[in-house]
C-alpha cells in the first residue's frame, strides 16, 4: 500500500473506538478527543481549539509547486429504526443493530500550487461540506421493516496556504485551518454540556490533519533539520499539529502534520494485523483482551459499530502463527530496517 497513505489513514482513526470496542464503555460516550476542530464559539469557552496551523521548510528549486490536502472524520449520526419509530436497537435475524454515532472520511485539496504564487499572496481554500442524510434497510430486502437513518450536519471552514522567503531557495510554508461553522444561540447560551459538545462534534473536523507534497523541491525536518536550516527551522509554529517526512525513508517531497507526535517516515508495523484504533498500543495485548471478551461482550462489540466488527471477526481468525510474530519484535525507528 502507499506508505503515505497507510501512516495518514492511522493518524485518521487514531482513538476512533477504544477498547473494549463497545458502545456501553465509558471511554466510547465521549468520543473524538484526539485532533478536533471545532466552531471557534464553542472552543473558545471549552478550551478546545477552532483553528489548527503547521509551517515546515521547503527547499524550492525553480518551478516548484505544493499541494495540501486536509483531512479529517465527519461525524455521522446513525438512527436505527423499526418502522416509523426511532429506536435504540433492534434485531434483526438475531443479530442486534444499534443507534450509535460513526464517521465519514472528508479530503480537501488545494490542488498544485506554484511556490511562486504563494510568496505573493496567501490562497484561501473553502471547506465546505453540505448537511445530508441516506437510509439502508437492515437485513435482506423485504425481511424486516427495520432500517438506518444517516444523517449528518453542514460543516463549513478554510483553509489557507502561504508561503514566506526565510533564505535563498528556502521558503517556510504556512498552512492553516480554521473552523468556521457557527452554532445557534441557544447551544452557546445554555442547555447541557453533553448537547452543547454534541452540536460541536456534528460540525466539528475530527482527526484532522495535512498532507503537503511538492515536485520540485525538498522538505526539511522539523525533528531533525540540517545544521545550516536549524535556525529557520526554529522560527517555524506550529499550533495543533505537528510536522514529519513521511513516504520511503530518506524521501523528503512529501510532509504529514498531524495532532499526535510522530517521528520521521514512521511506518505501521508489518506484523500488526489490521486496525485497532490506537497506534500507541501494543496489538497484541488489545487482540488477547478482544479474544478473552464473553458472549454477551462479543455481541455488543460487534453492534455498535462496523469497524469494531472488523476487528472482532479479525482477531478471531488469526493464526497461532500470526499471534507469535507479535510477540518480542524490537525495532529502532532511527533506521529503515523495516
């Protein structure tokens, strides 16, 4: 799989769903706490942030161009329903379907722009996502009158790319994202604090984070940068987000800045099965608690949420094999022995 692509879809559904994977644990009530960006009125009195911004040196050559891609979940209500009426769950062919809140994968792009254009003027790169709603009935057609209602809510924003001369063929790149929904009066002036976070989260951009790519030029480190760019490296904030190379080791035409700290071209270990929603953690301890979780457990896990399926039906086919190789692996993240 493209490395970018694979590091950038886990820094996506970082803290997603946490163990125990299940609708009922604490730690899944309130969700999206890694890299929200949420409406400035809201932030500002929650003290969360509505507005994220990263810079990282760029070694121009003549003609050389940048794309930046924000990416981040959509929350997604979803309502099951047993005919005309709401419900909070419903079965089906003996499996059990659950109201629960999921997510959709939203990318804006700022399409190539020339480092050129940029040193004269900032360009400014809508964010804006229309409210919508689609059904999918539950079950094999006609099995059931039993169905999910998705809905979710407008979410407006911008993006800004800019760039700045700091030395000879070397410009700091600026790019920053604001939240600019705005939420009703009553949701700032009062109610309570779970629906006034709730309003926040539906227009929220949750995980978010940057993708920058050039074709003419070079990335510097920001962990790491060479001694004669340390000082301009320096110079540069970064606020919410945080800067590394990402791509083949060695490679520097491609940065992430994401809300968690990572080191240079990190890579998603080879033995890790699949998703768990926690880059942090160590598989194997997760896959043994998902193993050892009773029926009753089980069942639950797998009705709230596609993705915590996946993981249940995952593990539960792994090999005494595959469960070995998660066992001892030392690596050290310094060299690209992968």
């Amino acid at each position: 799989m493209d490395p970018v692509r694979t590091i950038a879809d886990t820094v996506l559904y970082e803290g997603y769903l946490l163990w125990p994977y299940r609708r009922s644990a604490l730690k899944n009530r309130r969700r999206w706490t890694i890299g929200g960006v949420y409406p400035r009125a809201y932030a500002e009195r929650e003290g969360d942030r509505w507005t994220v911004s990263s810079e990282v040196l760029l070694e121009t050559a003549p003609g050389a161009d940048v794309e930046v891609t924000l990416r981040f979940l959509h929350a997604v209500r979803r309502q099951a329903m047993s005919g005309d009426a709401p419900v909070d769950e419903v079965a089906v062919g003996g499996e059990t379907y659950t109201t629960w809140q999921e997510a959709r994968e939203r990318e804006i792009t700022s399409g190539r722009l020339r480092v050129a254009r940029l040193l004269r003027s900032p360009v400014r790169v809508p964010v804006a996502v229309a409210a919508g709603a689609e059904e999918e009935p539950i079950g094999p057609p006609g099995a059931s009158d039993a169905w999910f209602v998705r809905m979710w809510e407008r979410l407006d924003g911008m993006m800004e790319v800019s760039a700045a001369e700091v030395a000879p063929g070397v410009v700091r790149l600026r790019a920053e994202v604001v939240n600019t929904a705005a939420l009703g009066t009553e949701t700032m002036g009062g109610g309570a604090d779970g629906g006034r976070r709730d309003e926040a989260v539906d227009a929220g951009m949750l995980c978010a984070h940057l993708v920058a790519s050039t074709t003419a030029g070079a990335f510097a480190s920001s962990t790491d940068p060479p001694g004669r760019l340390a000082a301009a490296a320096a110079t540069c904030r970064n606020e919410g987000l945080w800067p590394v190379l990402v791509g083949e080791p060695g490679s520097r035409h491609t940065v992430l800045a994401a809300p968690i700290v990572l080191y240079d071209w990190p890579r998603v270990s080879p033995e890790s099965p699949g998703d768990l929603f926690d880059g942090s953690e160590i598989d194997r301890l997760l896959i043994a608690s998902v193993l050892g979780l009773a029926e009753d457990e089980r069942r639950e896990m797998a009705s709230t949420d596609p993705r915590a399926k996946e993981i249940l039906d995952r593990c539960a086919a792994l090999t005494s094999d595959e469960l070995l190789a998660l066992h001892g692996t030392m690596r050290d993240p310094r060299t690209d022995a992968w």
